[in-house]
C-alpha cells in the first residue's frame, strides 16, 4: 500500500473529527499486486495429537524437493534501529520509520538477462537440506517443467525475487532441461544439496514480465522484514511442563503480558490465547482473543474462557479435519444435544445453518454457568482451501462484514443488558437550575451499604464495561486469526475515514501475539481484501454521487 499527497498519515485533528463520515476516496491507495497464485499456508504436522507440534511445519508432495521437518526461523530484523516499543504504537502517530533494505541482495544474481525476461536465482538449501519448492512436468508427461508450489519460509519463497508458483524452469546450474523427463529434473535439484556449497542456480521464464516483478516485490520484502516475535516479550508461562501439553503447537505461544489468565479452571490458568486491542481513531477500541483451535483436553478451559470474558461472539477459520488432520477439537454439541463441563457448566446448540454458498456456517449456542446463561453466536468459515489462500476475496470479506455486524449487534444486546443493571440518579440542580455534568450510576437493585459511597461514573463507562472481546480462532490462532483481525480493523479504520497502514496492523498485533498473520501469502491476499473492500467503497460513493447529480 502507498500514502496519498504529502506522505502523512491522518493523525491530525481534522481526520480526528471525521470519524462519523463515510470513506473517501483520498483516505486509501491502491494496492499494486500480481495476479500470481498463492503459496501454503497451511499449518500441518505429523505429531501425535497428544504431543504439540511446530505450526511452521511443513510436508512434501509427491515430488517435493525438500526434507519433511520444521521450523520457525527466528527473525530479530526491526523497522527501525531501536527497540520496538512493548506496547501497540498508534496507526496514526505520524512516525512512520523506513524500513532500510540492504543495497545488495545476495539471493538475486542476475537481473532479466538483456533482451529477454529470464531471470536466475541462487538458492542454498537451509540446514534442513530443503530448498522449498516443487516442480512438475517433463519431456515425459508432454507439459514443461513449472514450479508447482513454493513453501513459506524456506529459501525458494525468501530469496529475491523469490520463487514463484507457475514460473517455468529452464535450467538447472547452467544445464538446459528441455528433454529431460520428470524424474531426471527431480534429480538434478536434489543432487544439488550434496555438493559442497548446496548451491542452486535457477533459471527461470517468470509468469509475469521481470520489471513488474522487480517493482512489486519491495511492498512484501517489508511484511517479511518484520519480526515474527517481539524480542523483548517474555514467554514463560507457555513453556512449562505442566502447560506445554495445553499447546497445539510446539513453537506458537502466548506472550505472558497478554496472555488470557483463567480464573475458575480446575487445571490451572493457563490457556493458549491473547488479548488483542485495535485501537480506532475516534475512542474506538475493537478487543478481541486471538486463540488457538481447541484441544480434546482444552475445550472446557476455551468455554470457561468465554464465561469469564462476557464473550457473545465466536469466530472460527478452520474446520475440524483438514487434508486427513484434525486442526481444531469439534468443542461444541450437535443441535439439540448439550454438552457437559463440569459442575453446572454446560453448553448446548440451539441451531445450525450454513449459507446458500455453503461458504459459511452460522450456529446459536446456549452456555450455562449453574443459575447463570448466555447466547453465544458462532461463526464458522469454510472456504479456505488447504493448502493455500482463497483465491477470490470478495467472499471472505463478506465473512468479514457478517461478523462485524454480528459483533455490533451483539454489542448492543449486551449494553441492554447493562442498562437493566443499572439505574441513572439525577443530580441536584445547580443554583443555576442546570443538572451536574455527569450522572451517577449505580446497580439498579441497589441499595448502598452505609458505609459505601455510590461509584460516580458516566453513561459512557457503563457502556464501555460492555465491550466484551470477539474470540477469533483458527488452527495456531495466528495465521487466518490474524486475517480476519487485520481485515475487520482495516475496514474499521475505512469506516472511520482513516488511511490504512498494514504493515502497521500486523505490528500492532504482534505485539500482542507472536506471529499474527502466519506469512506473506496472508499478507497479500489480505491486501487483496482491502482493495477489493476500497473499490466496493468506491462505487458505491460513485453510485450515491450519480443519484445526487439533477
């Protein structure tokens, strides 16, 4: 994404105070993109289920040219040359640091040879032996050799420009390919990890012409520049015995400074999940819970997590097996039926209904605490494919519109329900006639102790203790979760007549929770949404400006 006009932000008082209107044309840029497919993203793994695993964790094809291990490369680079601040900088602060990119990139070694648009690439294999990518085709199969699939961070998805899914394979360290059959192209590539250097150079006919790909590719160097973890953000809890089991994953865990702490759960208070606050210019705060899929031995500390927090609203971005994996314990009952947790805590599903696309599912739970229930809306998307990023975004920014008018709806139901706690005390008219600046609230049964005061407070805070968290889930709990968050507060942030910064988003979040937005895949295809969601935006302005010409 690039900025309009002078390059600021919006964090003056004029865009402070535009935040009732509707967007603009001038509050969003376009986004430059390629029409390339995406590569996975998908969190896989072998282990037991008993056991957590690496979400980085990746698995070969049938002809996959690397080692089936994990990983998660641990990347310290920053936006600036000091330390990150703890705490979620503001997207409209007016200090947007450059993210400095070395004058030299080692992994490209040739530019667009002259006069024509090949490009070579050095790869060396990583200290798994991969170099990430597949390959099909062949003198064999009558079809020429194309890369097939790029896995996220290995070295064929970081190296610049990288390796991309349909780029045709014409040599191989120099040698042609043209006639070899398939299995002799596998070969080539894998007798290359067993030279001394484990080089690799690519020569390939790229999809689309070089220059466009040269001129794209800084806008996601940015987004993979970006620390996955904040390096200052301690992560103890997580990594003790008796909470390791609690983990789907072995390598994604919760920071401890905003890790969710259980308060009744008969295991301890310990659960994969953050709090993650996106704050909206104009004194709006979207809080949400970024977890992971629950486990069979998790699914009564996920719902006592939902009581504790005053939850209505649930998201889930998974559905429970994937590709022959299960991603996600199915935590609720079947409609009719009600499951069980503990001592008068339960859960039972009142309906289900899936979409006329069979793209979502909509379902109505009932959670009971002894004497004590709530409604609970869940939310389930299903067409995220699994090995990749859906190819269209408009349908997953329909999702991620039904779930914000989920949330506003639920969002006043709750301030109903607070309202009816509490009753508004007149003050005594000043000697002017007038009434006090602020009302006193205070619980509507109540009587005071005598030896309490009533707590003075305003109509805006009671309505504000009323802003319980939307509990959004995928697998990891970082990937898709932080998808669905950056979409929900970049269309938040247009509503407001705000620019949108995604880079800034996924920092924000992942100074909440490590690895928000799993990889640049992710990133592009959210950045997909959001053009999509200003170009909407915009004919539909156009539309309204037509009807108003005489």
């Amino acid at each position: 994404l690039q900025r309009n006009g002078n390059g600021t932000n919006g964090g003056g008082s004029d865009s402070a105070n535009s935040h009732n209107g509707k967007p603009s044309a001038s509050t969003i840029l376009t986004i430059t993109k390629t029409s390339r497919p995406h590569d996975t993203s998908k969190v896989t793994s072998k282990q037991a289920d008993t056991m957590p695993r690496k979400a980085w964790e990746q698995h070969s094809d049938e002809y996959d040219i690397q080692l089936d291990v994990g990983f998660i490369e641990q990347c310290t680079r920053r936006f600036d040359s000091g330390t990150p601040s703890p705490m979620p900088p503001a997207y409209s602060s007016g200090q947007h640091s450059p993210l400095l990119l070395p004058t030299t990139i080692a992994d490209a070694v040739g530019q667009p040879e002259s006069g024509s648009d090949l490009i070579t690439m050095r790869l060396l294999a990583d200290e798994q032996g991969r170099y990430g990518f597949n390959v099909k085709g062949g003198i064999d199969l009558s079809l020429p050799v194309q890369v097939s699939k790029v896995v996220p961070n290995t070295p064929a998805d970081r190296c610049t420009p990288r390796v991309c899914e349909g780029d045709e394979v014409l040599m191989i360290n120099g040698r042609d390919v043209h006639g070899l059959r398939h299995e002799q192209v596998v070969a080539m590539i894998r007798d290359c990890r067993h030279q001394s250097s484990g080089e690799l150079l690519l020569t390939v006919r790229p999809k689309r012409s070089a220059p466009l790909l040269f001129e794209e590719e800084p806008l996601y160097q940015y987004y993979e520049l970006m620390y996955r973890k904040h390096p200052d953000l301690a992560i103890t809890e997580a990594r003790k015995p008796a909470n390791a089991p609690k983990n789907r994953y072995r390598d994604i865990s919760p920071y401890d400074c905003t890790r969710v702490s259980l308060v009744n759960s008969l295991t301890g208070d310990y659960i994969n999940a953050n709090y993650v606050n996106m704050e909206i210019p104009g004194g709006v705060v979207n809080r949400y819970i970024a977890t992971q899929g629950p486990l069979a031995s998790t699914t009564t500390d996920f719902w006592r997590m939902v009581q504790q927090e005053s939850s209505h609203l649930l998201v889930m971005l998974t559905t429970v097996m994937e590709a022959g994996r299960q991603k996600c314990h199915q935590y609720w009952p079947v409609t009719g039926d009600e499951l069980q947790l503990g001592d008068g805590f339960s859960v039972r599903c009142l309906s289900e209904k899936p979409d006329e696309t069979g793209s979502f599912v909509f379902r109505e739970f009932v959670l009971r605490d002894k004497h004590e229930q709530r409604h609970i809306h869940h939310m389930q998307y299903l067409a995220w494919p699994d090995h990749c990023v859906p190819s269209d975004p408009n349908l997953f920014l329909e999702f991620t519109e039904r779930v914000r008018a989920a949330r506003n709806r639920t969002l006043l139901q709750e301030i109903e329900e607070s309202l009816k706690q509490v009753r508004l005390l007149d003050a005594d008219a000043d000697d002017n006639g007038g009434l006090m600046s602020e009302r006193k609230c205070a619980a509507s049964n109540g009587a005071t102790p005598e030896d309490e005061t009533p707590v003075s407070t305003s109509v805006h805070q009671c309505i504000s203790a009323a802003n319980p968290p939307v509990i959004v889930h995928c697998s990891a709990g970082i990937g898709r979760t932080g998808v669905l968050i950056l979409m929900d507060t970049a269309l938040a942030l247009m509503e407001a007549r705000e620019p949108v910064y995604p880079l800034d988003i996924v920092r924000t979040m992942r100074d909440q929770r490590a690895c928000m937005v799993q990889n640049v895949s992710q990133y592009r295809f959210v950045c997909e949404c959001i053009c999509a969601a200003y170009m909407k935006i915009s004919r539909s302005s156009a539309a309204i400006n037509d009807d108003d010409d005489p």
